[in-house]
C-alpha cells in the first residue's frame, strides 16, 4: 500500500458561530487521484484554504509528508510551496502578461531557470495560450483565466496538485484538454486532490471520492464501494440493431420477468416507474438492479444467452457518473449539520 | 557554507519579488517622474521668467524654497504606490494564487522594496532636476546641505511608506486607504499639531508627527540649523473699533536632527513590523 502523503485529523474551521468544516478526517496516499465533492458553502474550499495555510484551523491538524519523511505538521514545514501546487477559487492575477506572471510564479517556487521558458511555452501551448502569451491577462477571457490558473498550479511541476474547480468556465473541448493533462499527470505518479460539482469530471477522473457536506464528511471511498449504499444501481446495455417497435412491450415484459430476481421491483419513482426501459435513440436497454457485483454477471449472461434471438448486445456498462449522481444527492439529502446518517458500506474515515 | 547557500537561495524570492514589483508598478512611476519633474521645472525655472519673481539670494534658499513641493509629491506618491501593497491581495484575491507560492513575510518585504526603490527614484529625480537648476543659477559647487536633505527626504519618504502600508495591512479596500492615509498625513498631523502647541505651547514637542518630522527636509538646508526651534509670534495694537490688545502665538519650526531621524527611524521599522505582522496574521 502507497505511503499516505496528506492526512487531515479532525479539522475544524469555525467562522463566528458558523461551522464551515466540521472535524474533518481525511488520508490521501501517495499517487490517489481524490475528489471532493459537496453542495455549495459545504466546505469544499475552506478544506483546500487550510492545506494552503491561507487560513488557520481552529482544532484539529494537517499532516504532510514532505520528501518522502514521516508526516509533518503542516504548520512546522516551509517546504510545502514546492511540492504543492494549487488553484483555489477563481483565479484573480495581477494584471500583468502571462508570460510575465508565469516567469515570476516559477521563479519565486525556484523551478530551474534554464528550464522555466521552455516549461511555460510548453504549457501555453497544451492548454492553447501561446497566442497570448505577451497579452495582459485583463483581455483574457473567463475560461483563459482559469487555464492560466491551472498552469500556474502545476508550473513548477509539483508532486500535489489540489484543484478548486478547475472546470469552472471552461468550454467543452478545454474540460476534455484539462481531463487528458489530469490523466497524464496521474500516470506520471502524481498525487491530485480535485473539488469540483462536476459530478462526471470527478467521476471520470478520480479514484476515490470524498462526499462533503455541513463541512462533514459523509463518504469517502471508490465510486463502486459508494454506489453500495445504494439500493438500486443502474445498468447500460447497447444493441446491436434497434428493436421492432411492435414487440418491444411483450419482450421488456419477458425480460423483467426473467430477471426479475435481480431487477429492483421496488424502485423509486423518482428515478423510474419500471426497472427496464428501452431507449430507442441510444438504441439500448437500461436496467435497475439491486446493485450487486453477482447480479450483473448473472444478468449479462441471461441477455446474452437467452435473448439471443431477440437482439444481440455489443455493450454492458455500469455507467459511473449517474452512480455518483445518485450517491451524492442520496448522502447530501440523508446528511444534517449535525452529522451524517451512517450508512452501510461506507468507510466514512477511510479508516482501512 | 551550506548555511550560508541556503540563506541566500531563501533571499531569492524576495529579490524576484522586488523586480516584479518594479515592472507592475512602472506606469505610477513614469507618471511619478514625470510629475515630479514638472514640479521641480516649474518651481526651479519657470518662475524665474516672471519679472516680479526674484531670484533667491543663495543657493541654499533657492533649495529650500524648490523643495517646497517635495512633501506633497513624497506624500501622494508613497499613498499611490504602498496604499493596496497589502490589502489589494484579499480584496481583488490575488493572495489565492501568490500566497501559497511564497512565504508572506517574503512577499511584503519583496512588494516593500520594490515599492520603495521606485519613490526613492522619484524623489532622487526631483533632487537632481532642483540640484541642476541650482548649479545653472548659481555655479558650482552644489551647497553639500542639498545632500543632507535629499538623506532625510529618503528617510521622510520610506516613513511614509511604512505608514501607508500598516494601514493597508488592515483596510480592506484601497481607494480607502487611499483616502484615510491622505487625510491624516495632510490634515490630520497637522490639526492635531496646532492644538497641542496651543494647549501645551513649548513644553511638548509634536514628535508623534510624521508632517512636523517632515520639516527636517527644508531646514536642514539652513545654515546655522534653527535655533530656538520653538518660536513665538506676537501681534500687538489697536484693532477695528478700539479695541485693542496683545497676541501671540508659538510653533515648532523642527525637530532636532538627532531626534527627527531617531523617531523616522522608529516609524520606518515599527509600522513595517507592524505591517508585516498583521499580514501574516490576516487570512483571506
């Protein structure tokens, strides 16, 4: 097991009377990619300000390995602004070019001189700014601004990244970008801890989620382990051709009725009136079943193997971003600010 | 060695910090110089090509009365330049992305300095326009006490400075700032200069104030330096309607060398430590 790298203990953070982050226990290990997801005002970036040291908690502590030492109280290490990088809120910069800004940001987090243009042109370029690389950042737009944000965060190439919606005003094609550099910097070993609302990005993205709310944390664990506490779970299920109108009722009824073991009877309404529906522009089949592992490879079989005839099945997914979606606003709705409601399956500490 | 290696890498932010500062703030300093320069043509040349303006008999008091206007544009420029140094941070949240890249402490030393270089630039091109009319007017060689001023105008100018920025270390926008420090350093030390020379005449020394330490400037360029530096102004006679009687009024004319630049030497450390004390406490 990866060694842990920043390990929150009972973190608290009181404004006036108004708790904004509540006891909070959080481990990352080494090379995790994490997200932190919440409602707004949950305390999502208050948790990110204190890693900072931008505010000071009232209790509790933040332990950090540094250089591969033993955790360290984060008060007591100076060397954190080289191995972390961060962009907090919507990032405001003095308004100066960014080639002047990202000079200097590289200079004062002491990256190598004789590399630090070719890493800002590098990174300019990636993230498509080289055309404004001698412009003041006042002309920039939102969405420029905030991948000047998440350029300056990783520029001095740091070992953790922590974002704070870094998707925030940024267009489709700039959000797939900003996946595909998080995903190369996890495979370089780097370790990135992520809030966000964007429920798909996190779950795309992330390994483990961290559900907030009240400034507690009620779940922390792999989208699959959350998804347990649900009591219906959601199967995506393409076909090869589209079914013929006129039999689709008489088959969906066959088919619930043979995997009516598995399917979840006595769904909530809220979510659909049936277990099986068929929808014909994804040309596919979705099923709500009672969320075990066993039932989808039961499942599966029985599409295959005995509806063969009916249709043929060229995809069988367990879509991730409406697991999440589900986990979220379940945990968010069942949470008070007095704590979270337990729920099973969920390692709350992560405590393993 | 390896020590000293560190000490040296750990300065290094503070140096590129001040370079930063220098090139954000060059449109306030082309606008500074160029004031000032005006200033100085204004108050150096231009009167002199009014007939009725005369010529000062000496060198010493052509300075002096050049360096009139010095005050002002110390005041005005360490107001524009250190007014948002701190509070510009929280309140365009700037801090978010600088403050977790360098120590705070190091940041408002580094943002400081290199405010600072450039108001003493200012000042320094207001001395040498004033120093240059002086030597076409009045040959050379330039009256050494013009030097002794330009010290005390630095030392005036980096007090200043401390002062505005401890006010932005707690104001919360800089516009304020702005107008609060410019409000207290233009009128408020000198109303409260007045009364406490009413009430206590020459028994109290107004040595709080950063305008009465600011006379140093101009009569430092006296030769001897003033003295009593305490002086009493009496008006006597007859007045509109008969009625008549005796008036008089004190004012301290400057503090002595030895105590004005002890006490601009103690608002210069105090209000930066100050400053820096509760920017590193403040959080954002």
């Amino acid at each position: 097991m990866t060694e842990t790298i920043i390990k929150l203990e009972n973190l608290t953070k009181k404004f006036g009377n108004f708790t904004a982050v509540n006891s909070v226990n959080l481990e990352v290990r080494r090379g995790e990619t994490i997200g932190l997801v919440g409602p707004n005002g949950a305390g999502k970036t208050t948790v990110i300000k204190m890693i900072a040291k931008i505010l000071r908690p009232n209790s509790g502590k933040i332990l950090i390995r540094t250089n591969h030492s033993d955790l360290q109280d984060l008060r007591n290490v100076s060397s954190t602004i080289s191995q972390i990088g961060f962009l907090i809120d919507i990032p405001n910069f003095y308004n100066m070019t960014a080639y002047q800004l990202l000079k200097y940001f590289g200079k004062i987090q002491r990256y190598p001189k004789d590399k630090l243009d070719n890493r800002i042109d590098e990174l300019l370029a990636f993230f498509k700014l080289s055309e404004w690389k001698f412009e003041r950042v006042r002309n920039f737009s939102k969405g420029m601004t905030q991948k000047l944000g998440i350029i300056q965060a990783i520029l001095h190439d740091p070992d953790i990244i922590i974002l704070d919606e870094p998707q925030t005003g940024l267009d489709p094609l700039a959000r797939i970008e900003i996946r595909k550099y998080l995903r190369e910097l996890q495979s370089l070993g780097k370790t990135i801890f992520i809030a966000s609302h964007m429920l798909y990005e996190i779950s795309e993205i992330c390994d483990k989620i961290a559900l907030i709310n009240y400034g507690k944390i009620i779940g922390f664990d792999t989208v699959e382990n959350l998804a347990l506490t649900l009591k219906t779970s959601e199967l995506n299920c393409l076909l090869l051709e589209p079914l013929d109108a006129e039999k689709i009722l008489p088959l969906l009824n066959r088919i619930d009725e043979r995997l009516s073991p598995f399917l979840d009877q006595n769904l909530d309404p809220k979510i659909s009136k049936i277990p099986i529906l068929y929808n014909p522009e994804h040309q596919g089949l979705k099923l709500y079943f009672n969320g075990k592992n066993e039932s989808k490879g039961e499942i599966l079989k029985i599409l295959v193997n005995e509806f063969e005839s009916d249709f043929t099945v060229i995809s069988f997914t367990q879509p991730k971003t409406s697991q999440l979606e589900r986990v979220y606003s379940q945990m968010v709705e069942d949470s008070t600010p007095e704590g979270p409601i337990k729920l099973k399956g969920v390692d709350i500490k992560n405590e393993k | 060695m390896r020590n000293e290696n560190d000490f040296f890498i750990g300065l290094t932010p503070i140096f590129h910090t001040i370079i930063f500062e220098m090139k954000k703030q060059r449109k306030k300093l082309y606008f500074f110089t160029m004031v000032s320069i005006l200033v100085a043509v204004l108050l150096s040349y231009i009167l002199q090509l009014f007939p009725d303006y005369l010529l000062a008999d000496t060198q010493a008091e052509f300075f002096s009365s050049g360096l009139s206007f010095i005050s002002f544009i110390t005041l005005f420029a360490a107001c524009l330049f250190f007014s948002g140094i701190i509070c510009s941070e929280f309140n365009k949240r700037t801090g978010f992305i600088v403050f977790p890249k360098i120590n705070k402490y190091k940041l408002i030393l580094g943002k400081y300095l290199g405010n600072l270089f450039l108001v003493i630039f200012i000042v320094t091109v207001y001395y040498i326009v004033l120093g240059l009319f002086g030597f076409f007017y009045y040959g050379g060689p330039i009256n050494i006490r013009i030097f002794y001023s330009y010290v005390f105008a630095v030392l005036y100018v980096i007090a200043l400075s401390s002062f505005v920025t401890l006010f932005s270390s707690f104001m919360k926008n800089v516009n304020i700032t702005i107008i609060i420090t410019l409000i207290i350093l233009l009128m408020g030390f000198n109303i409260a200069d007045q009364i406490v020379t009413l009430i206590y005449a020459d028994t109290f020394e107004p040595l709080y104030s950063l305008a009465y330490l600011g006379n140093l400037i101009t009569s430092v360029l006296e030769n001897p330096f003033p003295d009593p530096r305490y002086v009493e102004y009496s008006f006597g006679g007859i007045g509109p309607g008969g009625m008549g009687g005796h008036f008089s009024f004190g004012t301290w004319i400057t503090p002595s060398i030895f105590m004005g630049t002890t006490l601009l030497l103690v608002y210069i450390i105090g209000c930066f430590l100050l400053a820096a004390l509760l920017f590193k406490r403040r959080q954002l």
